[in-house]
C-alpha cells in the first residue's frame, strides 16, 4: 500500500536521482537543488500551479 502511495512522489526524483547512481555522493547542496527544481513544477493536481504555490497561497 504505502509502495502505490509514494510512486508518483518519487518518480519525479528518478531524473535526477538514477537508481543505477548510489546515494553516498549526494550532497545537501544537490539535495536543495532538486527539491527546488520540484517545487516549482507545476501539477494538474493543483490546477498546474506548483506546490510552492499553493504553499505561499499565490
């Protein structure tokens, strides 16, 4: 159950994040950089405004 629940949050990660690449280089700075980047993606669940978004209520 929880497998189905997560997919769709972590396939976005998988362009960034391989699972063929190992996780032991990943530094916090990449780390920023990626949730960034996802955040600011728009999502058809939001009516395609992104999560920060609708976090800030903009």
């Amino acid at each position: 159950m929880f497998k189905v629940e997560s997919e769709p949050n972590t396939s976005p990660i998988r362009q960034y994040l391989p699972k063929t690449e190992g996780m032991a280089r990943l530094t916090q700075q990449r780390c920023n950089q990626i949730a960034d980047k996802l955040n600011r993606r728009p999502r058809k669940r939001y009516a395609y405004k992104t999560p920060e978004e609708m976090y800030y209520g903009i």
